[in-house]
C-alpha cells in the first residue's frame, strides 16, 4: 500500500540522490577501513532512514511494507552494508517492540530509534541453536523484580553499535521448545553484557557482528516484551517474517546494481573485435539476469502488498526470500562472468558483491529454512 504516492517520490529521489552521491563514492573506502564514516552515518540520520518503520506518532516515517520496499529496492543499489547499519534496526532490531511491545515500551524506546540515537540489534542465533532457533539455551530466569540472563549471542549484527537488543531466552527451563522462550528489551549498558571481538567475515565490510555474552545480567522485569512469558519465539518468528521481504527488496536492488555494471563493462569491454555485449553467450547472461530480477521484483513488491492488507504472508515471505536471495547469488556470478578475469580482481568492484551477496542466503533463515517453511506450509494448507 502506497499512502501518498508524492510524499513517497520525495523520500525515493532524496535516498535515491543520497546512494548516487554519497554511498556509491565512499563503496571502496567502507570495503577498506571496514567502517562506515561519522558523516555518512548523520546523514542517514537526518534522511529518517533509521525511523522508517516506526509509526509517525512515535517520531518515524512509518512506512508501509511497500514503501519499505521500495526505499530498500533503492537502498540496493550500493554496497550492502550501508543497509546493514540502519535496516537491522528498522528490519528485524525493533520489530519485536513494535509489534508485541506494550504501549510503554513503545513509548520509551520508539522515538529513540526512530532517530538513530538508539541502535536495535535482533538478538536469536546461539554457537548451538541457528536454524533450530527455538532450541535456544539462553536463560532468563525471574528473581523478584528481574530477571538473571545467562547465555551467549552469535553473529549478532550492529552488537559494537546496539544500545538495546531485542533478545530471546528461556524463561521456562523445563519447557525445552518454543513455547519456553520470551522476548526481552535489554539495553547494552546493563551490567553483565560484553562484546566479542568482531567477526571477521567474507564480505559486506563496514556492517559488524559479534557474539554477545551475559553474564548473571540483571533484567528488570518491566523489559518483558508485552509483559508475557513465552511469547518470544513467535515475536521472533512473526518480525522474522516481515525481515524476510525486506531483505529480499535489497537482493532486488544490489541484483540490478550488478546487472547495471556488468552490462557497462559489457558495452565499453571490446574483444574479437566489437564489444562483448554484441555476443549472443554474453547477452543470454544479461538477459537470464534481466528475467531473474523483474520476477523477484514482481513477488517482493505482491508480498508487501498482501502484508500490507493485513493477509497471512509466511508463505510469500519465504518465497520471496528464497527466490531473490539465490536469484542475488545467480546474478553476481554472472556479473563477474561477464567482467572476466576483471571479475576476480578487487579494484573492478563486482567480486566485492559477489561476496557481500552470498550472506543473503545465509541469514534471517537458510535457503533450507525457507524451502522446509513452504512446503510445510503447503503440506499443512492441504490437509486442512
Ligand atoms: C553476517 C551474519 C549476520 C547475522 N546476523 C544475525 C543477527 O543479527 N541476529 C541473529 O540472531 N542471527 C544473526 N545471524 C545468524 C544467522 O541467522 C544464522 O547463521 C543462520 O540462521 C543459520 O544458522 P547457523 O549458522 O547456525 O547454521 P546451521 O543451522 O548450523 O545450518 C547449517 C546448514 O544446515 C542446513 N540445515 C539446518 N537445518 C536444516 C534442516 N532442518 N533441513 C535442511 N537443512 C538444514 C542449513 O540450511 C545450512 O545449510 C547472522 C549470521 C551472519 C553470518
């Protein structure tokens, strides 16, 4: 859903002007020094981006799903890990408070988001409990007026930047499943949270994650998302749904990137004589690429729409993000492909995506989780 179609074009063009101008140039150095500059983080600031989901009472932009979608099919057109920054926070980071928080933990923690004073990070994953997320051993055990958190966090994105974590621990050690888990607002400054060091990854430079360790960490009961016990894991599952399309916006987006500079090596790249994107090989690649993207665009843009008037999207959520993510994979390939031995070698830039892309199949869900969330999904629709 598109509220006001004028008011969404300014914000396009101003994110649109913002990649073009400030993030397309500062690509290589990001990728270099592994951190995004001061600058370029107020500005994000002062575009709203870090308030883009977060309602307008609350001092956000609040976009609808196919608003978010469309900024982030712009947001995709330069490296990812500028998305990383503030879309952890407004994809999966506030989520949990936003749609199962109580009105004062929205109150409190919402605006400060909104401004990107406060960064959220999504705090799931465990060293033994990944796909099999609701196996988590993260504990939350209620003493009095709080709650004692004792557990390890892994590969938790923006954790050297978050001042709170949406984090999911058991509270109820006999219950082993889901049903055990809850949600917790718990902010970074609480005694007995550390840092690791930060991972050392395959690409997407600049966007940092770590493991996040709690140690006897004293929780005030009042952090509880909604205020009740062994809701967290379907919180968790219910934001990972709506992260689910906005990720597959972004695969989207950094697909068309690649597809634009390969198809501007292709046209300037001459061998044989004329340039390389007059051989029919070459052009099957662009045009596979082409077809791959429009349809991943089709199903992310039908998915927003669908979440947008309030209908059940698991399904399309996993489609989505299992069909743009491998497309991303697909598309990157053949992007260093087409740039040959260029492709291979730093300085070009497409070997950078072609690394910074292969997380999208990884994270928010393998392409597994998404394939075994469909088809049960079918299988369960079926038998009904
Ligand atoms: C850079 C990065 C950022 C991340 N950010 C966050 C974050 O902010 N917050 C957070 O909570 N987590 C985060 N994660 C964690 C991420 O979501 C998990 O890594 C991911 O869900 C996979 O879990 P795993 O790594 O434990 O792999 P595993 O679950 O061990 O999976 C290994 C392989 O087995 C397959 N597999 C597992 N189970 C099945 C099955 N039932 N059927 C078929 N195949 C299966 C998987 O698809 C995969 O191929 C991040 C990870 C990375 C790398």
């Amino acid at each position: 859903m598109i509220r006001d179609p004028q008011t969404l074009q300014a914000l396009l063009d101003a994110v649109e002007r913002f990649v073009r101008e400030r993030l397309v140039p500062a690509e290589a150095q990001v990728a270099e020094t592994d951190e995004i500059p001061d600058d370029i983080v107020r500005e994000m600031k002062a575009l709203g981006l870090f308030g883009l989901t977060v309602p307008e009472e609350f001092g956000g932009l609040g976009v609808t799903m196919e608003e978010e979608v469309m900024v982030m099919l712009a947001m995709g057109q330069t490296s990812p890990c500028f998305r990383s920054l503030f879309g952890t926070t407004v994809g999966i980071g506030s989520q949990g408070i936003l749609l199962d928080g109580t009105e004062a933990q929205k109150k409190k923690y919402l605006p400060l988001l909104a401004t990107g004073e406060l960064i959220a990070s999504f705090a799931l994953t465990e060293p033994d409990a990944g796909s099999d997320a609701a196996s988590l051993r993260t504990t939350a055990i209620r003493e009095g007026e709080h709650y004692i958190v004792n557990g390890t966090k892994r590969f938790i994105t923006n954790a050297p930047h978050a001042g709170i974590f949406t984090l999911m621990a058991r509270t109820d050690p006999q219950d082993k499943g889901a049903g055990g888990v809850s949600a917790f607002i718990v902010e970074a400054n609480t005694p007995g949270i550390s840092i690791g060091r930060k991972d050392r990854k395959m690409g997407q430079r600049g966007a940092h994650t770590a493991d996040v360790i709690f140690e006897n960490c004293k929780v005030p009961a009042g952090q509880l998302i909604g205020g009740r016990e062994g809701q967290g894991f379907k919180t968790a599952m219910k934001v990972l749904e709506k992260g689910r399309i906005h990720i597959a916006a972004i695969c989207v987006g950094v697909a068309e990137r690649m597809l634009r500079d390969a198809l501007n090596y292709a046209i300037e790249r001459k061998q044989f004589g004329q340039p390389i994107a007059e051989f029919q090989l070459v052009q099957a690649m662009l045009a596979d690429s082409q077809a791959e993207i429009y349809a991943a665009r089709c199903m992310v843009i039908d998915a927003a729409r669908r979440r947008d008037e309030g209908r059940n999207v698991s399904t399309e959520a996993s489609c989505c993000k299992l069909f743009a993510s491998e497309m991303c994979g697909r598309v990157a390939d053949r992007a260093v492909q087409i740039f040959g031995g260029a492709g291979y070698i730093a300085d070009y830039g497409i070997e950078r995506f072609y690394r910074d892309v292969r997380l999208f199949r990884l994270y928010e869900g393998t392409t597994q989780i998404q394939q075994i969330v469909i088809a049960r999904n079918l299988v369960r629709e079926a038998m009904r």
